[in-house]
C-alpha cells in the first residue's frame, strides 16, 4: 500500500504540474522576471538570454507537493509533519529572497540575514527531529554507513542536522545557475535519498543492508516521492531553453528536504556522495574565495563549478548533461556503499 501511494504522489504532483505549469508561468511572467546581475559582467553578458525568464517556479514545485501529499500521505505522521513545514518554511524564505532581488536595487537578502534565517530553520527541523527519534536507538548519534560505529554526540546533534540543512540547501542553490541543472541533479541524487529512506522503513531491507532501522520513516517516502514528480513536471518546463527558473524559493526547499531525509534516517554522511555535485559546487565556490583572500588569485575562471566551462566555452546543454550523468553515477555508487561496506 504505501508502495504504491509513493507512486501515486510521484504522478499526481508531475501531472499536477504539467497542467498548471503553463498558467503559473504566465502569472510569474507578469510580475517575476529573472534580472541577470552578478559580481561578473562577463558572465551577466554570457547569460544574457536569460534575461525576463519568470522566475520563483519553486511556488508551483511546493504547491504540487502540497497537494500530492495531502492526497496520498497520512498526515498523522510525524516524518510527512515535517517534511511538509521544512518546504513551506523554506520555500517563503526563498520567496522572499527573490522579491527582494526582484523589487528592490538589492541583490537578495543580504548573506547574514540569509544565513541566519536558514540556521533558525535548519534548528527547529532538526529539533523536530530530535524529538520525534528521542526514544530511538540512533537518538543523539552520527552514525556511519552500516549502522555498526556510530558517535553519540547528544544534543549537539541538533546543531549538526542544523549544518547539514543549511549546507545542503545552499548547495542545491549554487548549482541552479544553468538551465536544467540543479532539477535534474536533484531528481538524481533525490531518487536515491528516496529509496535510502523507503528501504530503512523496511524491516527486512534494513536488517540485510544493516542500516538503521527507522520505525515509521517509510511514509516519508510520500512526500520525497511527490518531489520527485513535481521535479520532473518542472524540469519540462525548465529543460534549455528554460521557460522558468526555480530561484532560491524552489533551491532552498529542496535541498533542506534532501538534508532533512538523509538526517532522518541517519545516513546524512551518505549525502556527500548521493549529492557529490551539489558538494563540490559549494566547495569550488569556498575554494575560489579562500585563493583569492589569500593570493589575490583565482582558482576557476568563475564559481561555481559549472560557471568555469561556461566561461571556456563550453555549451550549455553539454555541461548540464555531463553533470546530469556524474550525479547519477554518484547516487547508484552510494546506494551500492550500503552494501559493500
């Protein structure tokens, strides 16, 4: 049964989404339309074309999600309880971050304003979630792959969730710079999230992969797998030449989401390798800083990562399909790490 309202969820929100998609699009075009700026004229000039695509498409990812899970979900559960909170939260903090991007001469939110509201968020999630796995065996620890070492940390495990939310979802944000990039990476590394979480809420699964069992984690499952679909809905729409952009209201939910699974079944470690691209976009940005700061040289032509082969030249489509295929290399190599090790 829950197999298949996962599967349901995953249909319905990508239905969902391709029936409205045009209309919201439309609606988004009259008030909320990409302004290329950044700290480089050369790449403002190199994206251009992008100029006056609507944006904050990220509203109609969540509200497909909404729906789907209220549909098919039990909303009685604890996991789908805050699922749903860590996309709404996050979706309206990332909607604010583009109005003001949108409506004022400011590029955003300003980085401590964004990163303070992000470290609220990312502890009431993890709080949440300290509470709800309290009476767990894995309450209060970072566990490795297979469940066998673990460290217990106590409550500070509520301040590393807290890291791991904010590192994740700002991840996924620095990845969405090129059409199609950071929702087709997500549906990648999202998948095998999914299935990470749908095998831990199976007692079988789980005493075989020997990971940790979660009682209850299954039905979240409801609610990864209406993302799944509202992403791959959207990426119709978002695919080169985009017709829309996801903007931090849909990058920041969805990397929290990510995070917030990945912590519930405590193989948040996992991540570094299911999401390995957004991982290295954030650190290709922290690296191109530090050089800087300390050489007055730079590392990459222009960061993030993917922004390095546009400036060699390198077209659009080819470097989003090349990240496409690493990222889905990495969530099968990291599903494949339960069992090896």
């Amino acid at each position: 049964m829950l197999t298949a309202r996962i599967a349901l969820a995953a249909v319905a929100s990508f239905i969902a989404v391709l029936i409205l998609g045009p209309w919201v699009i439309r609606l988004l075009a009259i008030w909320f339309r990409e302004r290329v700026g950044s700290a480089s004229k050369t790449l403002d000039e190199l994206h251009a074309g992008k100029q006056n695509t609507p944006t904050m498409g990220g509203l109609f990812i969540a509200a497909a999600v909404l729906v789907a899970t209220l549909l098919f979900g039990r909303l009685g559960n604890p996991y789908v309880q805050l699922g749903l909170f860590a996309i709404v939260a996050f979706t309206i903090l990332g909607a604010l971050d583009d109005s003001i991007k949108l409506f004022t001469s400011r590029l955003g939110l300003t980085a401590k304003e964004k990163f303070l509201s992000q470290c609220a968020l990312g502890l009431i999630c993890t709080s949440w979630l300290y509470v709800i796995q309290q009476q767990t065996h894995y309450s209060g620890k970072i566990v490795w792959l297979d469940g066998a070492h673990q460290i217990t940390v106590g409550k500070w495990i509520i301040l590393w969730g807290a890291f791991v939310i904010v590192g994740t979802s700002n991840g996924v944000n620095l990845t969405d710079g090129l059409d199609g990039l950071a929702a087709g990476c997500m549906l990648t590394a999202g998948a095998a999230v999914t299935t990470l979480v749908y095998l831990s809420g199976h007692a079988k699964f789980a005493e075989f992969l020997g990971v940790p069992r979660i009682a209850e984690i299954g039905e979240l499952c409801v609610v990864l797998g209406a993302v799944l679909g509202a992403l791959l809905g959207f990426l119709w729409f978002n695919c080169h030449p985009a017709q829309v952009f996801m903007g931090d209201t849909g990058a920041l939910p969805l990397g929290a989401i990510l995070a917030i699974a990945g912590l519930a079944v405590r193989q948040e470690l996992l991540l570094v390798i299911v999401g390995g691209v957004f991982v290295v976009e954030t650190v290709s940005v922290i690296l191109q800083i530090g050089s800087f700061r300390l050489t007055k040289r730079r590392i990459l032509r222009c960061s993030p990562l993917h922004n390095h082969y546009v400036f060699q030249g390198v077209p659009e489509t080819r470097i989003v399909t090349r990240f496409w295929i690493v990222s889905a290399i990495l969530g099968i190599a990291g599903l494949a790490l339960i069992k090896l090790l």
